[in-house]
C-alpha cells in the first residue's frame, strides 16, 4: 500500500507540474510571445557592490558647457604666413588636420601667398578683456580678431607670450565686463577625474569634448615643455587655447596638443600658466632659471650607482654653466633641489626653470655612494628676454 500511495502522490505532483507548464505555456501562445521575459537589468546588480547611486551616474556636463560657454572666444588670425593652430605633434611627424597641401606638410604659404585666415580659441581670464591661449595659435599674425559667444567681435593685441609653454595672454577692449572662467588647481586632478574640453575644433564653434585626465608630467618630444596634462577627450586643431574644464567649471588647463590618428590630447596645466601669467602681464615674456646640466632619469640608466633608486642621473655638465661653478659633476645623482626631494629628471627640469636668476640654492648630490651638499646659483635660460 506504501509504494501505492507514493506512486500516487508522485503522479499528482508530475499531474499539477504539468498543468502549471501547459497553463504558462498557453498564456504565451495566446500573446504571441515564444520566449520567456528577460530579467530587468536591476535585478543583476549585486547588493553592496561599493557604488553609491549618485556613483553610478555618470555626470552632466550640461550645466558647465552652458555657463562657461562666454567664456570661451574664437581667435582668427591673419599672417603672411598664417599662424598655426594645429596642435603640437611628435618630431619627425607632419601636422595632419585634413587641410595641408600634400606636398608641402610643414604647412608653410610661400611668401608671395596672400594672407589667409587661421583659427584657434581661447579662454577669458579677466572680466576687462584678458584672454589666455596659446603661443602657437597668434604666433606671427599681423593681426588678430576675437569672436566672443554671442556673435560681437574685437581686434586684440598680444601682451607677452612664452615659447616653451606655449601659451600667451591676449587683449580685447570690451564695451563692457566679460564673463570669466575661474582658474583651478591643477595638480589636485587625479587620473580618471572627469573633465570638459571647449573651443572651436575644425570651425565648429563652441564644441565641448568630455574625457578624463590620462595622465599627468607628460612630455612631448617636440616640445620643451615636460608637465602636460594628458587627456582622452577629444582635441582637434582649432581647439588649441580653449580651456579644459573640471566638474566644477573651473579651468584645469589650456589645450595644446595632440598626436594625430590618436585619442592622446594634451594641456599645459593651469597651474604652470598661472605662474607665469604675472610675468606676461609686467614685461610680455618669462625669464627662467638655468643650470647647465645634460640629465637623465636614474631608472633609465643603468651606469646609475647602486642603492639609488631615483633623482637625475648628471650625463654632461655644460662649461661655464652655473652647475660647473658650484661643482656638479658628470656622474652626479640629483637628489634634492632647494629642499626638495628630486624624483627625476623632468622635475628637476621645471624646478630648476621656475627659480628666479641670480637665486642662491643648495643641492644634494650622490657621488661615490656619498650625499654632498653644493651651493649653485642659478643663471638665465640663454634665449630668454631681460
């Protein structure tokens, strides 16, 4: 009787499965679906995965693009030989932005050529006319206009320009007070921090490119400058000079460059600009620091000596140089820098330029497995303006 009453309980669970299946499957004939529901996104997630909702949300740059847009100008220029706003690019490559004659990369006019217009943007920095932008951008013009957003226009002239950062501080005389972009902090953006590049790219005005930052200290081989700020949001010729943009609207840099066939932008932090803006505004240039040394990164050489593992390897020592009168010698490891600890070469570099001449430091050195404290005065970068 036991085995009965089992195979009869078993047939009445088989019996109401059965029914439960053919009574499903009778609904989705009669809607005409043939596949179950797929389960809803949300229901995937993972309780506790360490994102907040606000995380989760990937941020609007709406609000930014909207108010700093007066902020930004477009520049055209007019030159003999119209200056370049195509962004720096490695040496040995040929600027590419889809309007060079092919047989003539470098991009130059012959001197009979009449002049023609080239454009680049900018960034308002002071309410009565001040606009930063970069170096390469008005470089040359005979004559530069500036178009703000909402359609007025005013010739401009450059007040001082700097060949190394490439940037250069521009002025139009407004009818009234513009609006301003607040400059921010460089160096407190971390890699993957969110930000907003703006400007004029290929003649369509007022474009903004949302990306994050790369990178930071990066250095092109085409430039002198060695502190760019790399980024993935798009920068295009003509966007040279407009800002870059963090999530609170504040300028984090100046676009520059980039390499072509490539998602690899380039900015000069706001940061370095804003060091040498009071010099720009006071004499038109910057004058710079200099030691007279050919260096390296200590982890890129391998004639380094042992146990230190950073600093900047002393590869020459330039004769007459300030380094050669304080007694650097080739072989030396930098280490400290007026107090500072020297992490490689590229910091050294901008120490060093952004020390005033005539500035008496000390600096620590490795030589033969021994820490030496030398007194250096700095000179004046050659080709630098009293």
């Amino acid at each position: 009787m036991s085995s009965f009453f089992q195979r009869r309980t078993n047939f009445v669970v088989l019996f109401i499965a059965g029914a439960i299946f053919f009574t499903a499957l009778g609904f989705f004939v009669a809607t005409g679906v043939d596949q179950p529901p797929q389960i809803q996104a949300q229901e995937l997630w993972t309780e506790g995965s360490g994102l907040s909702d606000g995380q989760r949300d990937v941020p609007s740059f709406a609000p930014i693009a909207k108010q700093m847009r007066k902020t930004v100008v477009r520049i055209e220029v007019m030159g003999s030989a119209a200056a370049s706003t195509t962004p720096s690019v490695p040496e040995g490559q040929a600027p590419d932005d889809g309007f060079h004659d092919p047989n003539n990369p470098g991009g130059q006019l012959p001197e009979d050529h009449p002049s023609v217009p080239s454009e680049g943007s900018g960034v308002i920095i002071r309410s009565d006319g001040y606009i930063l932008t970069n170096n390469h951008v008005v470089e040359g013009g005979e004559s530069i206009i500036v178009f703000l957003s909402e359609g007025e226009s005013y010739d401009a002239q450059v007040i001082g320009a700097d060949a190394r950062d490439d940037l250069a501080l521009i002025k139009v005389e407004p009818e009234g007070e513009l609006s301003v972009a607040p400059l921010g902090d460089s160096e407190a953006m971390e890699i993957g921090d969110w930000v907003m590049a703006m400007g004029n790219p290929l003649g369509f005005q007022y474009s903004a490119t949302v990306g994050v930052v790369s990178g930071k200290g990066r250095a092109l081989p085409a430039s002198n400058f060695r502190d760019y700020i790399q980024t993935d949001a798009a920068i295009y010729p003509g966007n040279s000079g407009g800002p870059l943009f963090n999530l609170a609207g504040e300028v984090i840099g100046i676009n520059t460059a980039v390499i072509p066939d490539t998602n690899l932008g380039f900015a000069v932090p706001i940061n370095s600009a804003k060091e040498i803006l009071p010099d720009l505004l006071e004499s038109g240039s910057v004058t710079r620091g200099y030691l007279g040394v050919t260096i390296m990164d200590v982890a890129d050489n391998p004639e380094a000596p042992e146990g230190v593992s950073q600093g900047a390897y002393v590869q020459a020592v330039h004769e007459g140089a300030p380094a050669a009168e304080g007694g650097i010698q080739e072989g030396d490891v930098i280490v400290e820098f007026d107090g500072q600890e020297v992490v490689d070469s590229t910091q050294l570099t901008n120490l060093v330029t952004r020390t005033a001449p005539d500035s008496k430091v000390e600096m620590v050195v490795v030589r033969d497995g021994e820490r030496k404290t030398l007194e250096i005065t700095i000179g004046k970068l050659p080709g630098t303006l009293e």
